[in-house]
C-alpha cells in the first residue's frame, strides 16, 4: 500500500559529481550513483547513510564529509540517537544498533531490524518479529509470533499474527483492536489510521470503529483537518479532499495530490504542479514538478530550472539552477548545480559556499 515515483536527475554533492537515478517511496529514498558505485539513502537530520565500494556508513549533512567511517554491510536511519546496521558474521548477515559514533549499543543478532519508533524497534529471528528496548531486551513480547509488525504510533502499532492476520497492538504487546476484516493498516495520526480492506481504504479510531468505511481506492493521513482521498481504483482514479466526517471539502479532480499543511497544498493535474488553498483556489504558478517540503520550501522547477516556493506557493527563491538536491533543505541550506559550479545556499537564496564540480 505505497506509491511511488520516480525520478531521473544530475546533480553533485560536495566533491562528488554523478548521475542519479532516483526513487520514492514513503518509508525510504534510495539514489544510485552510478560513477563511484555510490548510494545515498534519503536525509535523516545531520547523518546520511552513504556506500561506497558495497561498505556503508555516514556522512555529516551539514559538512559533507564522512562522521562514521564505512565499515558496514548495510544501514538505516538515525532515529532515536540510534540508527541498525549489519555485519557478515560467519556469512550471514546480522542486524544490531549503532549510536552517533558508531558504536554498537545493541550487539548484532537479528536477521533484520527496524528504526526506533516511541522507544521500541521490530527486529526479526528466524522469520519471527517481536520488539525490543533501547536496551536490546524483548522480555514484553519474548512470547508474541507476528510475521511482520510495523512502528509504533501513539502508543499503538499494526502487526501480523501467525495466520497473517492484521491487527493493533499496544506497547504491552496485548491486542487492542483486533482484526475485523482489515487485509492492512497504516499508523495512527490525530487519533485515525488509514485500514485496507477488499483493496479499499477507510479509516478507524483507536477503539477500533470505522469513522469512514473503506471506500477509497488510496488515501492519506488527515493533516490540518482534511485528507487526501484517490476516488476510483487504486492504480486508475482522481484525488481529492475529505473532513474527519467524510464530508467533500475539494473534489476529486487531481492527478495528484499532497497533504495540507498551513493551509496550502501541493496537487498536479495534467502534469503541471501548483499550490491551492482549502477552497481549491490555484495560489501559484504552475510548474513541471515540485518536489517535497523541507525547512517550508520545496524544490520546483520549469523549462528545466529550479528554484523554491514557499507554503503559500510564492516563488522565494528564483527560477535559475540546473538541477538541486531531491529532499531540498535540510538544517537550513541546500545544494544546487549552476553551470559547472556546486553551491551550497540558505533559504534566502543566499550562496555560502561554492565550488567546482569535480
């Protein structure tokens, strides 16, 4: 129950000059580089996950160079000061926990491993999953049998029994919401989770009920007051938006369509991008893509240029680079290519540094 998209770009970061071929998803980003044999797994705050000759490790976002050395097999994301990593031990991969340096704080032992989410992470042995604590113990859950679990949201998390059986648990491992027909969930937000049943979406609240019985064939999570809803099938159909009473708020005329915050929205419609407000009014220009907001700018570009808008949809920083980095700001600044140079700039458009790509 994810989409997708891909996209194809160039663009260099710090000393590195190469050509990326990009995809989405909701839980990760991965960009092939292709010249070095390079991956960047999307941004997460100061670390980013980088590989180079098939060994992983981090560099430092705001300084591009490298803070935990590439000594892994593979890697995750930093969450909770602690991000899972994998070694070969005896040929076989094992999974544990790394801090901020590096070290391991929860020796490798799993077959995977999950990001920290309200304290607990998913870790799997032999095939079977069950949490732990920042500590590494499991003792909550040591008698559970779930074919696979999610993260934890507001104190409660989707899981699969041993028939693969969805349901919700909660930190105690005790079921709270028991499956009644849902093939699938996501995690709860604003006290809702979006469930999936006979390949439609609706939502349920921490009791179980439906506040709006599957009828969509995708939807998002309600963000300021509305959500995002993919009237049709889930491979053919128009976006829209809904209130927590299922009532229609903007028709469902989109191509696409992205989550409200402060009042606006990003939407397309016959592959052009712009920004509406909670009425459907059309508040900016429109482009060829605008990618995700980071730091409350996003990336758009137009015959072939990028540049930023803001919530509002007003073009803050012009329409001049050639290619910039897909998640945008992070910490303040952003990457961009211009002709042969890399420059590093804040969201003022300000440049900081600059150099030649290599």
């Amino acid at each position: 129950m994810m989409k997708r998209k891909k996209l194809s770009l160039c663009f260099a970061l710090a000393s590195f000059c190469f050509c990326i071929s990009c995809q989405y998803s909701p839980r990760q980003m991965i960009l092939s580089l292709e010249d070095n044999d390079e991956e960047i797994i999307d941004r997460n705050k100061n670390f980013v996950p980088v590989s180079r000759n098939g060994k992983w490790g981090f560099i430092d976002d705001e300084t591009r160079t490298l803070a935990i050395d590439l000594k892994f097999e593979h890697v995750g994301h930093f969450s909770e000061f602690i991000a899972p990593a994998s070694i070969i031990d005896h040929g076989e991969e094992l999974w544990g926990y790394i801090d901020t340096l590096g070290q391991w704080v929860i020796t490798p032992r799993f077959n995977e491993a999950k990001e920290f989410s309200e304290g607990l992470a998913g870790v799997n042995v032999g095939g079977i999953w069950f949490y732990i604590d920042h500590s590494g113990d499991h003792s909550a859950f040591k008698s559970m049998q779930w074919t696979d679990i999610y993260d934890f949201s507001e104190g409660l998390a989707g899981v699969f029994d041993s028939a693969k059986r969805f349901q919700y648990i909660d930190k105690t491992g005790t079921v709270v919401i028991p499956n009644n027909g849902m093939d699938d969930g996501a995690k709860f937000s604003n006290g809702l989770a979006r469930v999936w049943s006979n390949w439609k979406v609706g939502f349920i609240n921490r009791q179980g009920e439906y506040v709006i019985q599957p009828q969509y064939g995708n939807a998002h999570d309600f963000s300021d007051g509305v959500a995002a809803v993919k009237v049709g099938s889930f491979l053919e159909g128009k976006w829209g938006y809904i209130d927590q009473n299922n009532k229609v708020v903007i028709g469902a005329i989109y191509d696409h369509a992205e989550d409200f915050k402060k009042g606006y929205a990003c939407v397309a419609f016959d592959d052009r991008y712009f920004i509406i407000d909670k009425k459907g009014n059309v508040v900016s220009d429109t482009y060829d893509m605008i990618r995700e907001y980071n730091d409350g700018l996003a990336p758009a570009s137009k015959n072939g240029k990028w540049g930023f808008v803001n919530r509002a949809g007003k073009l803050v920083i012009p329409l001049q680079y050639d290619e910039v980095v897909p998640f945008g700001f992070n910490n303040g600044h952003c990457w961009a290519i211009l002709g042969n140079n890399m420059i590093k700039i804040d969201r003022q458009g300000n440049v900081l540094s600059q150099g030649p790509r290599n």
